[in-house]
C-alpha cells in the first residue's frame, strides 16, 4: 500500500448532519450506484425530509424494483416515491 503526503492542510469538508436531506440524498445515491443488478446513471435521488423521491430513466422494470428496493432499505429513509421510468431506447 502506497501512502501520499497530505496536501491539504486547511479544515475538513463540512459534513451534513445524517438527518440533513442532502447527507440522506448522498446516502441513497451512493448505495443506488453500488447496488448489484442496477444500472443507476440516469436516476435521480430528491429528499424531502425523510422522503426520497426517485426519477429518471432504468433499463428494466426489475430495475424500477430493485432502486427503489434498494433506497428503502437506506437508514432514514421513511417513505419512497418513485417516478423512474422505463427507457425507450433501443426499442424501435
């Protein structure tokens, strides 16, 4: 393992509280992107609170599933309302 020498030597980035919607937002978007079987480009994560709201386009309908599956499952998370639809591209 490599180690580089510190560069930065001004404050740490400020952290959201958890309860913040742009940590909850981050949270959801950042275990989306890493979800097996979901392809996550091209959604979109909104909170309102403790509600996600979740847009864009997937592939699949499992995949419409398996995004919004996977943003509940995110601690915080209370309620999820999802607009994803299925792309069209490819289809015609």
């Amino acid at each position: 393992m490599i180690f580089k020498k510190r560069t930065f030597f001004g404050d740490d980035p400020e952290r959201q509280p958890a309860e913040h919607p742009a940590e909850l937002e981050r949270r959801v978007a950042h275990f989306l992107a890493v979800s097996p079987g979901l392809d996550a480009i091209d959604v979109t994560v909104t909170c309102r609170g403790n509600t996600v709201v979740l847009g864009g386009t997937v592939a699949t309908r499992e995949e419409v599933a398996r995004a919004e599956e996977a943003a509940a499952a995110v601690e915080g998370v209370a309620e999820v309302v999802n607009h994803i639809e299925i792309s069209k591209v490819g289809t015609g």
